[in-house]
C-alpha cells in the first residue's frame, strides 16, 4: 500500500477526531446546504457525539478553540463526503448486498470472529451492523469513484523515473521509508479493526514476540504500512489531540494504549525523544549511489504519490465549483 502523502496522513487523522467534545446545546437549523441537500445541526453534532463515544470520550476543555477550529472540518468533510456521494450517484456506481456480505465474512475470518462477537465488537464501538454496512457501502463507492475519475490519470513513465534518478541520486537511500533529504517524524502506526486486536497486539510487541513495524506490515490497514508503520514527515505536533496525549502518556519507543479512531484501532508509537533533534540527511559515500533498479519502485511510488495529491485535490476542486454550497456555521 503507497504511504499517503503527509497533507492527506494529516487531513485523515484530524478529521477522524475533529470536534471531539464539542458541549454546545443540540438545535435543529441548517449549517450547510450542498446542491439542495441539507446538512443540520443535529446531523453535524451527532457526528461529533459518535465521534466522542468512539474516543472513549477524550475531550476538548471548555472554550479551547481548537475544537470549534476541528469542528468545522468535520463539517467540510461532511460536504466532500455528499459531493463524492452525488458524483457516485451520477455516475451510477453501486455496491451491491453480497459484495458487502462476502468483506464482512472475509473481515470475520482474518479475525476469527463469529457474527455474534463480531456484532458484539461493533457495539463496542457505538455501531450496529446496520450503520456497519453502511459506512462500508460509502467507503467502497468512493474508492471505486476515486479509482476511476483520479487513479487512473496518474502516469508515472520510465523516463520521468530515470530523470529524477539522475538528479537526485547521490542522496537516495535503498531503505524504503525515506527517499532523497527528507527528516523522519518519528511517528509509527498500527490501525487495526477492533480495540481487541490492538491490546493483543500491543502485548505481543511489548513482550518481544513480533516488532511494531512487523506487527504493522502484516495486521495494519492504516497509513505507512508498507512502510512498517512509519508516517514519514508528520510530526507530533500535526497530530489531533487524542494522538498526541496517547504519544505523551508513553515514553519514546513504547507502545501507546489503544485510541478509536473512526471505528478502528489504534496504536502509536515514537521511535526517539519527543525533543530530539530531527535526523540529519547522511552524507553520500564517494560513490556513484544506489543503482536505478534498486530505488526504481521508490521513485515511482513517491512520483506517484504527489501526482495523486494534486489530482485529488484538483478532482475535488472541480466538484465544488459545479456545486452550490452554502455554509451557514
């Protein structure tokens, strides 16, 4: 799986926690309307309640801007969620019962799970199975939309590889998690379906059986798993405040206690010092550098990565200038 590009690891773990405590009154008036389609207030705080009970209920203080802040990009997720979903619509893509039937039987299975415990674990986390299939019939028709209009224009060519090759060569490494002068976060991660999974797992990493970067090449289906859980350059700072008071109640190179995020699992952990100093860039032997062929699926897979970026960004761009969106927060 590509690591994500650092603005969309950011955006995805902001928006999954945004606006976790906000405490204000429930009223019923709109606060957005989305090519006719109204977003209310009960719509957008019961989000934010759903959103709580999944983080076991880890807070804003009262009056922390941030919330108010976060609050509005759980709203703006909110419209691209609609925007996507229309588009969807338009273009006639569908997921039908049994494609939802055959992942949640495959889901049950990679976690040896009956369907009462496998419903008893939703509960857990604030879902019935309703809710479940559809969040999945959602996720799985934006990634089929997103793979047709925004996967399928990105081109990386042969010559486009070399060019960067040549140019950057003498700074490339061979390892996979850091391409060219880039500094390290710090910052691993594990996303895994339940909180079950993850205190086992959190276990069998503090007993010395299975590493954090092994135990998230094989069990994560988050961010920077190929990369064995490494979020590249995001920093602890980038972090929504969940994460980032389970990263200080740990000391650098523990594992973090389980956070929900969006339904999921999750565990953290930071490699060095919460004030290190970021890594500096080794310097180059005297040598010619890796070979093309070693750093050759590197170079693609970053080359990739940034023309995706801008592609989705674009792609969304375009849906919201052909929309009429109407923000009244």
């Amino acid at each position: 799986m590509p690591r994500l590009p650092k603005c969309l690891v950011v955006v995805s773990l902001l928006v999954a926690l945004s606006g976790l405590a906000h405490a204000t009154q429930l009223v019923d008036r709109v606060v957005a309307v989305v090519n006719g389609k109204l977003i209310t207030l009960f719509d957008l705080d019961s989000r934010v309640a759903e959103l709580v009970q999944r983080t076991q209920g880890i807070s804003f203080a009262p009056g922390d801007p941030r919330a108010e802040e976060l609050r509005r990009q759980v709203l703006e997720s909110m419209i691209n969620d609609i925007l996507i979903e229309q588009e969807a619509a338009r273009l006639k893509i569908n997921v039908s019962e049994t494609e939802l039937d055959s992942q949640i039987d495959e889901l049950k299975k990679k976690n040896n799970l009956t369907q009462a415990q496998f419903q008893a674990e939703l509960a857990k986390e604030g879902l019935t199975l309703k809710e479940f299939r559809k969040r999945m019939r959602e996720d799985n028709m934006k990634k089929r939309l997103l793979g047709f209009m925004v996967h399928r224009k990105v081109l990386v060519t042969d010559d486009e590889i070399r060019d960067y090759y040549e140019k950057h060569k003498a700074t490339l490494s061979t390892t996979k998690s850091i391409l060219g002068p880039k500094v390290s976060g710090n910052i691993s991660f594990i996303m895994v379906p339940t909180k079950k999974q993850a205190e086992e797992l959190r276990q069998k990493i503090g007993a010395g059986t299975i590493t954090f970067a092994d135990a998230a090449r094989k069990f994560s289906i988050g961010p920077g798993r190929d990369q064995g859980g490494d979020l590249g350059d995001v920093q602890v700072k980038d972090l929504a405040p969940p994460l980032r008071d389970a990263l200080t109640a740990v000391p650098a190179g523990q594992v973090s206690q389980p956070v929900m995020l969006d339904g999921k699992a999750v565990l953290l952990k930071l490699r060095t010092g919460k004030n290190a100093a970021p890594a500096k860039t080794p310097q180059p032997a005297p040598s010619a550098g890796p070979s093309f062929e070693s750093v050759r699926n590197q170079i693609q897979e970053m080359l990739y990565k940034q023309k995706f970026d801008k592609l989705f960004q674009d792609y969304m761009d375009n849906l919201r200038s052909k929309a009429v969106i109407e923000v009244k927060l």
